[in-house]
C-alpha cells in the first residue's frame, strides 16, 4: 500500500463562516454548469464542500485562501487549485482538490476516490496531480477534515492506478447500496493514493492527529 497514513484536524467556525461567504458568491454569479445539474444533489451543499476544501487547504499549508468559489464565472481553476511542493526537491505540483462528505474517517485501502473522466482528458486541463480530502460530522455538531492523499494525474492516464468505469456502470458501495455513473469515471483506492505531506505546523490545529488506513478487507 502506497499511503503510509493520513491526518486530521478539526474545522473552525471561521473557516466554515469564509467558505459560506465563497459559496453565496458562486450561487449568484453561476453561469458555469455543474455535472450534477438536473440530478439529486444538493448544488449548495456540494459547492460548500469544495469550497470548505480549498479554504482548509490554503491554511494547513500556508497558502493563500481562494477568492472566489468555483461554479461561478469568475472562479474557474481549469484543474488548478493550488500549487504546492508534495515531494521535497520538486517543483510545485498543480493541485485539483477532490473533497467530499462521509461518515467517519475510518478509512479501508478499497475505499475509492471518484475521478470524472472528463477533466483527465480536457486539453485544456492544468492538473498535476489529485488531492483528496474528506469532513465528517462530530457528535457536538463540529466537523472533522481528513487530509487522504494525493495521485498524480498521468498514473491514472497511464493505468498504473485507478480503474476505468463507463457511463452506465452499475456500483455497489461498501453499505450494500447501488448506484450507475453517469458519466465516465475513473475509481482509485485510497490505498494508491501517496501519503500527504504534513501541516505547515502541526500544533496549530485542534483535535490533529496521525492515521492509518487500513487494509482492504
């Protein structure tokens, strides 16, 4: 298994309060589609995940937060949201961040990252590579991040990770539910994804701490 483990830390009211304000910007400027248009998700909701991502993103590692969310003209990153040095010695890599919801972070190295098809093979894609984050809700209401990992963008063209799913392919999820992608996606186990450098300072972050994921079951 590739990734040696991940981290946590939790979500502070005020960086939950600035991606607010990003998503209220994204809502009202839109004029981008979105590949959930016109399916059963919540359009705010998923906007506020990516943009709770970036803003927690920029501030473990001390970059610069987002000014605008994207869905809105104005915010489009065209597969760039952050450049950051994840290997020590390299240039920075052109970070797309792919952050979602969950129930814990009790993660198995068979549990995927979805990747839609479409943004690896856009010609006009800056991606370098994927990031992935996860937030989960606390028993007190607060919400817990998880920084997974990341897998470079030609692994996942080149096949040495990542699996091919066309349009139509019926899933099944590890609760025994099942669902059919709408689009062509590429599903890669979190136990591919490279380890995730550290915080910028570990010490600044409440409830941080070192994980493990665990083996495929």
């Amino acid at each position: 298994m590739r990734n040696q483990g991940f981290f946590q830390l939790r979500v502070r009211p005020e960086q939950l309060a600035y991606a607010h304000q990003l998503v209220a910007h994204s809502l009202a400027h839109h004029t981008v589609p979105n590949i959930w248009d016109g399916h059963d998700k919540d359009t705010a909701t998923l906007r506020l995940t990516g943009s709770l991502g970036e803003v927690l993103f920029a501030d473990v590692y001390g970059l610069p937060r987002p000014a605008r969310a994207f869905g809105a003209a104005d915010g489009q990153d065209w597969g760039q949201d952050f450049e950051l040095v994840l290997v020590p010695g390299r240039r920075p890599a052109r970070v797309d961040l792919k952050t979602m919801l969950r129930k814990s972070n009790r993660f198995y190295a068979d549990y995927v990252l979805n990747i839609p098809a479409n943004q690896l093979r856009r010609p006009d894609s800056r991606t370098d590579c994927y990031f992935h984050i996860t937030l989960h809700q606390t028993p007190d209401g607060g919400t817990i991040a998880s920084f997974v990992g990341y897998v470079g963008k030609t692994e996942i063209e080149t096949g040495a990770v990542g699996t091919l799913w066309p349009a139509g392919s019926a899933r099944t999820r590890r609760d025994g539910s099942q669902f059919r992608f709408t689009h062509d996606t590429y599903e890669v186990d979190f136990g591919d994804l490279r380890t995730p450098p550290p915080p910028a300072l570990e010490a600044d972050w409440e409830e941080y701490k070192r994980l493990t994921i665990r083996p495929k079951t």
